[in-house]
C-alpha cells in the first residue's frame, strides 16, 4: 500500500514507515489527515467550550484505486502524539487483512 499525509508531516510519515513497509506503486493506499492545535473562537460553541473540545484529530482512510474501504477516525485532547498513530493503524491492521509485499 502507499502512504499520503496531508497535509505532509515528518513525524507522522517516520512512524508509518516504521510500522509498515509501504510501497509508492501500490493500488492500495493509506491516506492520512489530521488538524492539530484547533481553536474555535465562535461565541456559539460555549457550551462546548465548557466541556471541552477537541485540540487535534485523526483520521486514517484505507482506499484501493481510490474507493473509500475503511476510515478511522479520532477527536483528541491534546496534540497527536505517536501513541495515537500506533492505535488508528493498529485498528486498521486488525480490521482489514493487510500483507505487506
């Protein structure tokens, strides 16, 4: 599978590499989004802000020749940390049959 990051990030690019050898030709592919540090400065979200509401997310989307097979996605307390990586691909890894080449 081939890995996507957007928008492009080292650190999350560095922990997929060393969790799976993916492959820039493949069909498959492993497209990676995320927002870190997010603010909202609506006055309508007080409740929510109250609460407290997400700093980051997460979402991992598994396509093969660009059709949409499976997402995971996460709200986050905090910034995305490599933990955080680990769990959505390992989520992935064990819902879909993945086999490296």
């Amino acid at each position: 599978m081939r890995l996507n990051i957007f928008p492009p990030n080292e650190a999350i690019e560095k922990k997929l590499l060393s969790l799976y050898p993916f492959d820039k030709n493949c069909t498959q592919e492993l497209f990676v989004s995320y927002k870190d540090s997010i603010v909202c400065n609506s006055n309508q979200n007080v409740q929510n802000k109250a609460l407290g509401m997400a700093k980051s997310y997460l979402r991992l989307e598994f396509k093969n020749r660009d059709i949409l097979v499976y997402s995971y996605y996460i709200d986050l307390a905090d910034s995305i940390g490599e933990e955080d990586i680990q769990k959505g691909f390992d989520v992935i890894k064990n819902t879909l049959p993945l086999k490296a080449k």
